[in-house]
C-alpha cells in the first residue's frame, strides 16, 4: 500500500485498511495467484488490474491507455519522476519529525487508478454538471467507474482512515490535446495536513482562548463560513511556508515565489505558487485550505487542514531540462542512464538524444453535429501512439452557402529513437483518416 511505510503513531489509529490496488465496484475480479492479467477491453467489459468491470454507454477507456495502467513510473526507481517524488518525500521525512522521532508524513504511492466516479469528483464537491466531469475530457470504464484525473480522489478515504498528515503520488489520466508538453497520463503529488485546536494554537500567546470554529459567520474571500479568521490565517501561513521551503529546497535558495489568488471546488481560500525561472513566472503547485465539508464528510469536521497538489512531469521537465514529455515513457537506455545516480539531490542536466527528422502530414474534414477535438485527438492517439509529437488545428472553414464547417489539422510524427520514413507514416496517416471518418461521423476532404 505505501512505499517507504513507517509504523508511525497516526498510522496505529487507522479505522479501516488501505489496500493497494483494490478493485472498484461493480466488477469481478481474477487470477488469485497474485498475477495481473494484460488489460483488455471486451464487448461486455473492460477488464484491468486483475478486475473486470460492465461495459455501458459512457466507457472511453482505450487499449493504449490501460497499457500504461500499472507502469507507475514514479516508483521506478532511478527514474526522473521517481527521483522528484523521493526528494519531495526526503524534504516532509526531514522537516516534519512527530513526537515519536519519526516523519510526521507519511506516504502513500501504490493506490490503484481505478476509482468510482463518487470518489473522482463528488468525494471533492465538484458540481454534477461541473465541466471537468465531461465524458470528452475523461476516461470511463462505465458510468460509475474511471481512471482518476487527479490524486485527490483519494484525499477523504485517507482522511476517512485517521491520517492527519500525508503525502500521495500516483499516475492520473486526462483526455487532452498533443503538444510536447501534454500525454493522456502524467503523475501527481499531493500533500495535506489537518490541525486540531491544540496543534494549531499551542504556540500562539492566549491560545487557549482562541477556536477554530465560529458561529453565524460568513463565508468572504479571506475564509469560509464556520471557520475563524484567526484559525485560518495560521493555516494559510503554515501552508505557504511548508511549501516555499519545499520549492526551495526543488529549485534553490534565492528563488523568487509569489502566491497567485485562484479557485478550487475542494479548498478555500486557494492560491497557486509561482516561481521566477530563467526570467520568467512559472506555475507550479495549487494549494488551499480544504473545505470544512469534505472534511465532516470525512470524520474529521472537529479539525482544520490544508492540502497541495503538484505536476511531476511539470517539475522533472523544468529541472532536468526534459524537452517532450513522451520521453517520460521511453526504455531508451540513452535516456535512462542518465538518472541513475548515487544522490538523489545530485543535479541532472538532461542530455538530448539525437532529434531525429520530424515529418508532417495534414488531416482535412469536414465536422459532424457532435465533433470534439478531444475525440479525435483521442482517436490519433489510439492509432499512432508516441509517433505523433504534436496535432495543430491550422485552418478553420465555414462554407458560405451551406453552413459545412471543416478543419485542418497538422499531425506532426516524430521518433524518439530512429527516423521514421515517408512510406511508414503514410500507412498510419491513411488509418487515421478511415478512422476519422468510420468513427468519428466526418467526411473527409483527403
């Protein structure tokens, strides 16, 4: 369930076990000699992780997708976003010391993918008709059941169990467009901790008479409606100084941050933390206090917490100097090697491989009714995997008579390891543009 576990005297309150990998229900699950079949999607179910799940008219999911259920190349140790995570891990395990000697934090990165809907997005009061629930930008097994899109659909179970302070790592999948800087899976860590009134007053003068609930308040934009002012200003800057330590201890001393005002359906009030880099404001973390009902619903309304959530990719992209995040998934030695170090503070300058040739291929279609670009991005992905670098929209047309909208777009393809030919890239082009046309409704203008 965790790596690195420590017996910690938080972890002795657990009211119900974790357990790594469970299935989601409904389903049926396999193979009781511990081996996890190859996932596979059927014409009644999609089967993943050892467990099979119904089939309905919301499942998205593709082969190529569930390919990379199970990789968890953040727990690969030696690589770049396993070498992130560990220094995040060894900053909290070395500045956050309990009252027994040992990490305040602990850490949990084995939790499976496969969550119910409930967890992704209710657990976490997003709005049923929120945009982020969009079965375009998501991948479901079935309308109950989905490959999380952040790691925070395991915040409340977690909390649920007794943790006060934890870290959480774990691969998330997004339907999105395809740039350098965008893959339908990327890893996330987070962090929370919860404060009782004694933990968070202890050292504050009078403490005793302070609370950190109110009645008959109001909700503004400094705090929420039953929390104190008082309570939630120590929160805030317990908050931003734990995490302009962790970006300093990430990026160095010297480095400029400042706090961002944004907005989180589970924190508030919620902020995101930019630092200076190579002379311009970068994004890397949104944080906030959480929201006093997702910690009721939890068992835990008598506390007060913050909680964090960071992009791997983000960060080993900008610090390793990483320059596409297909890389992140090559078993290149050339590229491999290059993390394998002795120190995991040790600094890495990533060295490019050879860039092979990029060759171009344009697509032209007339749209159906119910045309999503993230389908058909969906749909290049599903036929040429990490050959493609990027897919642009370059021209947009409405016919003046009819009213026929038609768009172009570039697909980009590209090896990462050798140089791809004219001939081989036309015989992926042309199934693109079948596929296109067989499944997703639009009429070619090949």
């Amino acid at each position: 369930m965790m790596s690195g576990y420590l017996l910690l005297p938080s972890l002795r309150l657990l009211r119900r076990p974790l357990q790594a990998n469970r299935c989601t229900a409904p389903h049926r699950c396999h193979s009781a000699d511990g081996h996890t079949p190859q996932p596979l999607i059927g014409s009644e179910s999609v089967e993943v992780l050892g467990c099979s799940h119904p089939r309905d008219d919301f499942t998205n999911v593709t082969t190529k997708i569930l390919s990379k259920v199970g990789r968890n190349l953040h727990n690969q140790p030696h690589h770049p976003l396993w070498l992130i995570k560990e220094r995040i891990k060894a900053h909290f395990y070395s500045s956050f010391i309990g009252r027994y000697g040992n990490p305040l934090f602990s850490v949990h990165d084995n939790l499976s993918p496969v969550v119910t809907v409930e967890q992704n997005f209710d657990s976490l009061l997003i709005p049923l008709h929120h945009p982020s629930r969009k079965r375009g930008d998501n991948y479901y097994l079935n309308r109950r059941t989905m490959l999380r899109a952040h790691t925070s659909a395991h915040q409340r179970e977690l909390v649920s169990s007794g943790l006060d302070a934890f870290l959480l790592a774990g691969d998330v999948y997004r339907r999105d467009e395809i740039d350098s800087s965008h893959y339908p899976v990327f890893h996330q860590m987070e962090g929370v901790r919860l404060f009782s009134d004694h933990e968070l007053f202890s050292t504050v003068a009078s403490g005793d008479d302070l609370s950190l609930f109110e009645h008959g308040g109001r909700r503004t934009a400094e705090k929420q409606a039953v929390h104190s002012l008082e309570a939630v200003k120590l929160v805030e800057f317990n908050l931003k100084q734990t995490l302009t330590r962790l970006v300093t201890h990430l990026f160095g001393g010297g480095v400029e941050v400042r706090w961002v005002d944004c907005y989180f359906p589970f924190t508030h009030p919620s902020f995101e933390l930019e630092v200076r880099f190579h002379g311009d404001w970068m994004e890397v973390l949104g944080c906030g206090v959480m929201e006093q009902e997702l910690l009721h619903s939890a068992g835990a309304g008598n506390k007060l917490g913050w909680a964090f959530g960071l992009g791997l990719e983000r960060l080993a992209m900008v610090l390793y100097e990483i320059p596409d995040i297909r890389l992140f998934w090559s078993q290149d030695e050339r590229f491999l090697k290059q993390f394998r170090v002795s120190d995991i503070q040790q600094p890495v300058s990533f060295q490019p491989l050879s860039k092979y040739p990029a060759l171009q291929n344009d697509i032209s279609f007339w749209l159906s009714n119910d045309f999503t670009e993230n389908d058909f991005y969906e749909l290049v992905r599903s036929i040429a995997g990490d050959l493609v670098e990027e897919v642009r929209l370059t021209d947009k047309f409405t016919h003046p008579k009819t009213g026929r909208r038609s768009n172009c777009y570039r697909i980009v393809y590209r090896h990462m390891e050798r140089t791809l030919t004219q001939q081989e890239v036309r015989l992926v082009h042309e199934q693109i543009e079948r596929s296109a046309e067989s499944e997703l409704g639009v009429q070619g203008r090949f």
